[in-house]
C-alpha cells in the first residue's frame, strides 16, 4: 500500500491521472468500466488480494476490446528473479519493474512505449 502511495503522489507530480485499484478484480473491473484507449498504461502490482496481478493481466488481455492487447502493463513486484520476469512475460505483461519502486524504471519503460 505504501509503494501505490508514493507512486500515485510521483506520477500525479508530473501530470499524470491515476486510478487506484486495492486488488486484480477491481484492476480488471477498472479497466473495463472505461472507454476504449482510456489509459496509456497499467502498473500492475503481482500480489494483490482477490485476484493478482498475473491474472489481472490475462484477463484484460482476454477481453475483447481493441486496447485489451494494446496498453502497456508494467509488472511491479518485489520478485526479481530470472524466473518471475518470465512468469509476467506469460502473463501478458511488457515489463517487470521490481520494488522498492525506482521511479527511473518508471519513466524509462513508460518513454519506452511512448516513443514506440
């Protein structure tokens, strides 16, 4: 919960609307109730109660919507082994940021795919 706080407060510093969500269900949820193209990435935190966020991940990438492909979702987890980059890979995700949250992670894979 602290690290979604400081994230939150660091992107809202530099322009950014957020949406908060306390678990994968709701992530999805999120994700769902909004218009197509609504948001430009979805950091999405693996260890979430309800639903985590590997299967957050596949379940918007298995909606039909044309951004369900599309948009950006950065894993964010204290996992940083060889094998968990590769378990968010499966899960769809475009990236594996790992905690205590660099902010320069961040914005490197934002810029990323911002440029792409």
């Amino acid at each position: 919960e602290i690290n979604a706080m400081i994230t939150v407060e660091v992107l809202q510093e530099m322009g950014a609307a957020i949406d908060v969500a306390k678990n994968g269900q709701a992530a999805v949820d999120l994700f769902t109730a909004h218009a197509e193209g609504y948001y430009d990435f979805i950091l999405m935190d693996v260890q979430m109660p309800h639903m985590d966020g590997y299967e957050a991940t596949r379940c918007i990438r298995a909606l039909g919507r044309s951004d369900a492909q599309k948009v950006p979702i950065f894993a964010m987890t204290a996992n940083a082994f060889a094998e968990d980059v590769q378990k968010s890979r499966e899960a769809g995700m475009n990236a594996h940021i790992s905690k205590p949250l660099n902010i320069r992670a961040v914005y490197k894979q934002m810029n990323r795919y911002l440029q792409g």
